[in-house]
C-alpha cells in the first residue's frame, strides 16, 4: 500500500514504518556525532596529547554550544529550504566531517570541523521529527516521535558496546571514520526512500534573528515543548554525571547505564500505551508530577539504585510525549520546524547548564541543593506544560505560525 501525505505537502512516501525507520537510522548518526568523541575520551586525549583535557571536552561539547546559539534558526532554515533537503545536506555534511576528522588532523582543525559538524546535528534533529510529523499518519504518530524521542540513548549505549572493539581493531581514526560511513548510507536511504517534495521556495525575511526567537518564545505551540524539554534536559545528564557524588560514591557500577535503559524502555511501552489513549500534553504534566514524587522520596531516602531508577522511569513519560506534544500544538510543517529548533536550542541549553548548576549545589548544601534543583525543574515543567500547553492548545484555531 502507498500512503499519501497529507493534502498540500505534494509528495507520497513509503509505508510510515520503513520512513520512521530510515529518519531513526538518521538519528542514531546524529546522536553519534557526540558519543563517538563521548565514549572514547580517554583515546581522544592520548591521540591529542599535550592538549589539556577541558580544550578536548570543548571539541565534545561544541555540538551542543551550535545548538543552543543556533537552534531556533535551524528550524527557520528548515521551513526555508524544506525538510528532505535540510535533511540530507546535513547528513553530507556529517559525512564529510567524520571523514575529514578519521584522517586525525590537528586539534584547531578538529574543532573547526567540530563546528561544522555541530551545523549537521542541529539540521538533522530538527529536519527528521518534522518529516516524521508530516509523513506519519495521525493512529501512528505518538509511537514514531517516541522512538525517535530514544535516538540519543541508544546511540550512546550502541557507541558503548561497538566502541572498545573497533579502537581496538583500528584506532580512533576506524571509529571516527565507520562514523561518516553510517552518515553516508543514511543520506543515500533517506535519498532513496524519501520522495522529493513539491514545494514552493519560501521568500527571504528582512526580520531580525533577535526579533524571530523573540517572537517564536512568545509564541505558545513553540515555546511549550522547547521550555518544557529544558526541565527535562536540565536533569537527565547532570544526574548521571554527578551519581558518584549524589550517591556518596555507593552507588553501584550498572547503575549509570541501567537507568536510561529503563528511561527507553518505559517511554517506549508504558508511553507509547498513554499516547495511544490520552493527547500528548497531559502525559508531560504526568511525568513531571511524578518526577517532583519521586524527589520527595530522594530528600528522604537519598540517591539509591532504587530512588534513581524511579526517577527515570518517571522521566519516560516526559521524554514519550516530548517530540509528540510538537505537531498536536503546531498547526503546520514550518511551525512545527520551528518548534523542534526551538526545542533543540533548549535541550542544548539543558544538557550544557544542568551538571555544573546540580554539582555547585551539591557542594553548597549536599541534601537540600540537589532536591531543589529536582523539584524547581520539575515543577516548572508542571506548570509550563499545564499552563503555557492549553493556551497552546486554544490558539491551534490561529492557523500557521510566522516569526517573519
């Protein structure tokens, strides 16, 4: 059978699954654009040695600093140009990089590539949930955004596995390298099984960028799962980062890769169930109430194998609905674009901000500061999804959304 997207998007795509699945092989690339430099640090250190460890954490970490200046305008360059094409010039670019960096240059080179590479990222986290949005039929669709909602996880714990055998095999150069192999075939089944859409070139903007995310933040449908995913980001990382401390140093060796296991595994039966029955929204309030349960039980049992595992199970239902809220809130393709930038400049921030705001109040007060830190996120989230969600909601009636 040939499914047809929706009526004005001038294009007919494949069965959803094989779709979904060829955009999920996409993100597993992108997510692995950090975790091939995450997961082998200590080899990037020794290749690059007589450079300090903080100047290699930055050429990790650059992806995430493009992503949180440039996010919002990935998506306005998505509803520009359109979201195939976004699409796979950034997987190309991706290609490039990863081969470039497998030849080992120098470390300004690196980061420069770094970079460009963080241009790729952005380009294919806020491009693939939008086709996955448009192509998916409405029964289907919760469950797509889910599984595309578990691409950076899996991405890290498959990095994990693979890793230590290829450095072995062939150094960081084999690694980095079978990285820009599995870029290119992305980009050639995504060229293969996604059609070329019929689409009118959008006309350039005299607004100014400041004016834009000025606009697009006031702009409810946008600025709901974008805040809301902040909450979220905020804590995923920086609690598995800071476990050894949370933990007093007891928390035990399968614990850190466990718990976001769990987090996928949840989001993807439990969340998928509630998203089949209940609309995207109320399930991020869901989760975020848990969540603030969860930490009343941290402050009086502390951080246990037990209390963190709950915690990212609970965090599940945020992560399920995060990407599914996006298109029951936003009316159309570029609004919708631009949502899923917004909300990749907002994760970025999250990830980046998170750990050393939850350490700084660890140090400060060891069982106050962190359940703080838990139930003010939390919390925010409740409320942004609750509030700033139904006014979200009500303007739907508004129509299309434009920060020109």
């Amino acid at each position: 059978m040939v499914h047809t997207l929706p009526k004005g998007l001038g294009m007919r795509t494949p069965p959803p699954l094989l779709l979904t699945l060829t955009l999920y092989l996409a993100g597993l690339g992108a997510a692995g654009q950090f975790s091939k430099l995450a997961v082998s640090f200590v080899t990037l250190t020794e290749v690059y040695a007589g450079h300090g460890e903080a100047i290699l954490g930055l050429a990790v970490s650059l992806i995430s600093l493009v992503g949180l200046i440039l996010g919002l305008v990935a998506g306005i360059v998505v509803t520009r140009i359109g979201a195939r094409r976004a699409l796979l010039a950034a997987l190309a670019l991706g290609a490039v990089m990863s081969l470039w960096q497998a030849t080992l240059p120098s470390l300004p080179v690196l980061m420069v590539s770094r970079v460009l590479e963080g241009a790729s990222h952005l380009l294919i986290v806020v491009a693939a949930p939008t086709l996955i949005a448009e192509t998916t039929p409405d029964r289907y669709r919760p469950a797509a955004l889910t599984l595309w909602s578990t691409f950076f996880g899996v991405a890290f714990a498959l990095t994990a596995v693979i890793a230590p055998g290829v450095i072995a095999h062939g150094g960081l150069a084999l690694l980095i390298g079978g990285h820009g192999v599995w870029m290119a075939v992305a980009g050639l089944a995504v060229l293969l099984v996604l059609p070329r859409p019929v689409m009118a070139p959008s006309p350039p903007s005299r607004v100014s960028l400041l004016r834009r995310h000025v606009t697009a933040y006031a702009t409810p449908g946008i600025a709901t799962p974008a805040l809301a995913w902040l909450c979220y980001t905020l804590t995923f990382v920086s609690v598995l980062t800071a476990l050894p401390l949370l933990t007093q140093g007891t928390a035990p060796t399968w614990l850190v890769a466990i718990a976001p296991l769990v987090s996928i595994g949840v989001a993807l039966t439990v969340g998928v169930a509630l998203l089949s029955r209940h609309p995207a929204r109320p399930v991020v309030t869901l989760g975020f109430a848990l969540c603030v349960a969860v930490a009343v039980g941290i402050l009086l049992a502390g951080f246990t194998a037990v209390t963190v595992i709950l915690l990212f199970a609970c965090m599940a239902f945020v992560q399920s609905a995060g990407f599914a809220i996006v298109p029951q809130i936003n009316p159309d393709a570029a609004s919708r674009a631009l949502a899923n930038g917004a909300l990749a400049q907002m994760g970025n921030l999250g990830n980046l901000t998170g750990t050393p705001l939850l350490i700084a109040l660890y140090q400060g007060a060891p069982v106050l500061g962190p359940f703080l830190f838990l139930v003010i996120a939390y919390g925010s989230g409740v409320a942004i999804s609750w509030v700033l969600g139904r006014r979200a909601v009500a303007a739907m009636d508004a129509g299309p959304v434009s920060v020109d």
